[in-house]
C-alpha cells in the first residue's frame, strides 16, 4: 500500500467529530499511532494468509426423520407405558408422563440423531429443556439413577425401534 493511500486513509478518519477539538500535538499522537497500527494490521493480515474456515465435526450429522416414523415411535412408547399420546405431546408434568416424554428424546436424539430444536418442536418445547433431558441421562439423575430399571427399558426400547 502506497503513503498516499495510508494518508488519505489517516486524513478520513480525523475528520471524524470527536477529533476536532484535540491540540495540535493531540492531533499528532493519534495520527502516529493510527499509522503503526495500521502498519502493524497489515503485517499481521499478511502473514495469516489462509481464508477462515469453520470447524467441522467429523462423524456427527444430523437426520432429518419422517413425521411417521416418530409418530410410530411414540405410539410404541405410549402404549409401553399406557400414556396417550395427547398427554405426551401436551403440557402435562408428571412424573410418569415426563418420564415417559425423557425417554423418548433420549431416542430421538440417539438413535434418529435428530437435533435438539426439531425434538422441542415437535413437543411444542424449548431446545433447552430437550437439552436437560439428555443431560440428565448423561449424569444419571433422578430417573437416570444406576439403581432404576429405566436403563433397561431405554436399552429395550431402542432394540425394538
């Protein structure tokens, strides 16, 4: 880049308002300091020349799952724990009905790999609480407990779906 274009550039940003009542001397600062850093931006720009690309995870995709196939899921779910299905997808909090409800995005987020804003969308939920529901069966609490036979239900469940 040429001195004239550095210039011209100094010259732009000092008309800016905030710099009309400096000093002369005030003045003389920033310009010096808009200089280096500006020198200083493009040494750096040159030496990182690659064009940024985002992180992938490797292995890891989401699915796009047909509307029949969760409804067919839930339906066995429901009928496993005599729950209707209007319950399930409806407000209702407890405990056999949000059970039932944690068990259900564990396998849509395991087995279908679908992720958690879809899985909160078809309960009429936010992400987050999707999101809570998996933790909990990471961390293994409350109904997650090692000494619940939930495991072996979620293992069965699985199997047959």
């Amino acid at each position: 880049m040429t001195k004239n274009k550095i210039f011209t550039e100094i010259k732009l940003a000092m008309r800016a308002g905030h710099y009309r009542n400096l000093t002369h001397q005030e003045k003389q600062i920033y310009k010096n300091a808009f200089k280096n850093g500006y020198k200083l931006a493009r040494l750096h720009i040159k030496k990182d020349k690659k064009p940024y690309q985002p992180r992938r995870i490797v292995g890891y995709s989401f699915a796009i799952v047909k509307k029949k196939e969760i409804d067919n899921m839930i339906e066995v779910v429901s009928k496993k724990y005599e729950i209707s299905k209007l319950e399930l997808l409806g407000k209702k909090r407890t405990l056999d009905v949000v059970r039932t409800r944690n068990i259900i995005h564990n396998i849509l987020s395991e087995k279908y790999k679908m992720n958690l804003s879809n899985i909160g969308r078809y309960f009429g939920q936010d992400h987050t609480t999707v999101l809570h529901s998996i933790k909990m069966k990471y961390n293994k609490e409350r109904y997650w407990d090692t000494n619940q036979t939930i495991w072996q239900e979620f293992q069965e469940l699985k199997k047959v779906l």
